[in-house]
C-alpha cells in the first residue's frame, strides 16, 4: 500500500511497508460516557507498517498526543499487583547494582502514579518522575514523588541539565512506544544521563507480539513497536549504545528491558539478542508480511465462532475493558449484538461505554451475578490471574473464550 508523505520515525526513510491495515478505529482509551453515546466519535486509520532499512515498526497514524494521554487517561500503575512486584525488583536491583544513595539520582520518565520511584524514596535516593498526566503526577507527588507533569524530550532535558541535574539512572518503562518525536524522546536521555550513568528501557517486544499474535497491542497510543534491532539502530544515532537486554516473558506479553548507556561495549546478552532476532526474521519485512495475514484470519475466525454460539442461544460478556480489548472488538466488529457487557476491576471503568462498539462495563462481579455461558478474554495475556480470580464462575458451569492466536473455548 502506498503511503507517500510517510517516513520512518526512527531513520527518517520514506520506504515504508504496511504489512497490517486494522480499519479506522476510535482511540483505544477513550472510554465513552452514556450520556455521550449518541455523539460521533473520532476515528483515525490504524495501519502498520515496517521500516525495511532500520526495522522500525510503526503505525502511521499519527494522533496528537495530548489527545491520547492528558484527556483520556484513566490508568493507574498502583492497580496491578504484578506491574508492583516488577517495579520494586527492578528497584532492588538498581541500589544494589548501581550502589545508589543519597547522592544519586534517579529519573523516570512516565513515572504514573510514582509506583516504581517510590521504592527509591523509602531508601532515601533522590528521585525525579515526569508525566505528562495531570491525575497521575498529582497523586505521586502526594505519595512524595516529586513529579513534573510535562512531556519528557530533548528541550526538557536539555533545561534539566541547565538546572545542573544529571541521572544516575533514567528508567522510562512502556512510553517509548508512546513517543511521536522518538528522536528528540532519545536525544533527552542521553542529555540528561550522567556520563557514567545507565538508562533502562522497557517495552514490549515487537517479536513476541508477533509469535503470540497480539495485534490487540497495536493501537494509535502505541506510535511503535521495538526490537532490539531497532532500539539498537536509534540509540545508536544519540552517542548511546545498546549494553545489555533482559527478558520478562510474562509482563505484557513479553517485554524486553534494554540498558543503555555512553559506553559503547555490547554485552553478551545484547549479541545474543541482536543475534537471535535476525535469525527469527525481524529484519525481514516478509516476516510482518506473513504476520498481517495471521491476523486478519484470527478477527474473521474470532467473529464467526461468537456469532455461531450466540445464534445458538447463549450469552457471552467479556473481561477486561483496557485499550487492547478496545482494539479487539473493534478490529474483529464484536458490539453488542455479540456480547453483553465487559468486566473489569478497575472502578474507574465502570458505567463507562468501551469506544466504538459501546458494550457496557460493569465489575467482575456481574460474571457470577449473572452467569453469562461464555466469556471472552479481552484481557487473554492474564488468563491464568483471571480463572484463578473467577473459579466461581468457572465452578458453575461458566466457560472462557481465548481469543488469539487462534479464537480457543478452554
Ligand atoms: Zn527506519
């Protein structure tokens, strides 16, 4: 598919290929009000495509981003128990390994609600978190994060340092992704990071989406999609070298963490890495080529088998009403005509509308209140953490629906 005004947002080349076109969708977060369904929505294309000369995936859609992360925000960090236990344990590891204390400093840029920052505080490290959610910064700088509520980029940091600070670390966790100037985002940390300091990365892993087939992950909040191939390939650009890669199978469908830093040595686990994506692929575009067709076959499988089981008289809701759930419905066109309600824990979400289809969201309770024959795991990367929480249900006679890679009655 041609699209002349595209460039790479890493590379800048205009030779871009979409391998994956998710129609026209609303904003994954935008949670609709009742009073506000009979409104028209915004809805912006969401198409993908891969940078053949640096890797980049990307969407190319390109939505402001004030848009998508001040208005709209409704997640809070604090509420995920698991995101709790891997932020305190990267912490530990941190103190530990860069022997910080009440000299260092430690900036996170999209610090949320200050979950992970707090475990500096209670050791007495000075710490600075960035986020540019006006809600979320307020209630870290309660909790005693001191918090700018500001984008984070290369004029930020370059102020920062004017201002005579330096990091000893820069964690920035799950907002590269997020970044529409992903350059002037690179620029700034290595700006603001201390000449023998480390910057941690993580995100989630552009090859793990694709062997899982989690192309509910790609919405327009999410700009990119990283490998160690492209990370490598951008930081490289800024002075910044790819040292070390760690790997968390289990957090958001498999995230990578990459340290990087002045120093130019490559660790093993970075060779490794590098080593192992290219052999998988992930420099080849026939490789999202053959991804693309996957998915387009999963949403049409997915949409006949709710239809079958609904015609057959049964009731169907879902579980969890978070942004990928938001991208399923709507790439797979699942309203409710297919399914009642969504469930979720977070009581921000409830009596809200999820976008574009309008299905209702209410607790989890409601699975067990109102026995619904199946539910469909819009939250499938947690299924495991939900069957335990929902043995109620599944004791009487309830049944999941896992969605992908391929549409599962488990
Ligand atoms: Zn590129």
């Amino acid at each position: 598919m041609p699209t002349p005004d595209a460039r790479c947002r890493s590379c800048g080349s205009d030779d871009l290929e979409v391998f994956l076109s998710l129609g026209s969708t609303p904003l994954a977060d935008a949670l609709v009000r009742p009073a506000a369904a009979g409104e028209p929505e915004a809805r912006y294309p969401l198409d993908v495509a891969v940078c053949p000369r640096c890797s980049l995936v990307q969407i190319l859609h390109e939505v402001e981003p004030r848009e998508l992360f001040v208005d709209n925000y409704l997640y809070f960090s604090s509420y995920s128990p698991q995101l709790l236990d891997h932020a305190r344990r990267h912490a530990d590891n941190l103190v530990a390994g860069r022997g910080l204390d009440a000299r260092s400093l430690v900036v996170e840029v999209a610090s949320n609600d200050g979950y992970l920052l707090r475990n500096f505080v209670e050791r007495g490290i000075p710490v600075l978190g960035i986020d540019p959610a006006p809600e979320q910064a307020a209630a870290a700088s309660a909790a005693g994060v001191p918090t700018l509520a500001e984008f984070f980029g290369g004029e930020m940091a370059a102020r920062l340092r004017s201002a005579g600070l330096r990091a000893d670390v820069i964690i920035a966790n799950n907002v590269m992704a997020h970044v529409p100037d992903l350059n002037g985002f690179v620029a700034g940390i290595a700006t603001l990071l201390a000449d023998d300091g480390i910057a941690t990365i993580e995100n989630p892993s552009v090859g793990e989406l694709i062997d899982r087939g989690a192309f509910d992950t790609i919405y327009h909040e999410h700009f990119c999609y990283f490998s160690c191939l492209s990370v490598d390939a951008l930081v490289r650009r800024h002075g910044l070298f790819l040292n070390e890669v760690e790997q968390f199978p289990d957090l958001h469908g498999g995230t990578l963490r990459w340290t990087v830093s002045h120093d130019p040595a490559v660790g093993e686990s970075a060779r490794a890495m590098l080593d192992a994506e290219r052999a998988a692929g992930l420099a080849d575009p026939a490789h999202y080529r053959d991804f693309g067709t996957r998915v387009e076959r999963t949403t049409r499988d997915l949409h006949a088998l709710l239809a079958k089981l609904k015609a057959g008289g049964s009731t169907i809701a879902a579980y969890g009403a978070a942004a990928k759930g938001s991208t399923l419905l709507n790439t797979a066109g699942i309203g409710t005509d297919l399914v009642d309600f969504v469930v979720d824990r977070n009581p921000h979400k409830h009596g809200l509308l999820m976008p574009g289809v309008h299905v209702p969201i209410r607790p989890t309770d409601a699975l067990v209140q109102d026995m619904p024959d199946y539910v469909l795991l819009l939250a499938w990367n947690f299924a495991a953490e939900i069957a335990a929480q929902q043995h109620e249900y599944l004791d009487r006679g309830g049944r999941f629906i896992v969605p992908v890679p391929t549409p599962t009655v488990i």
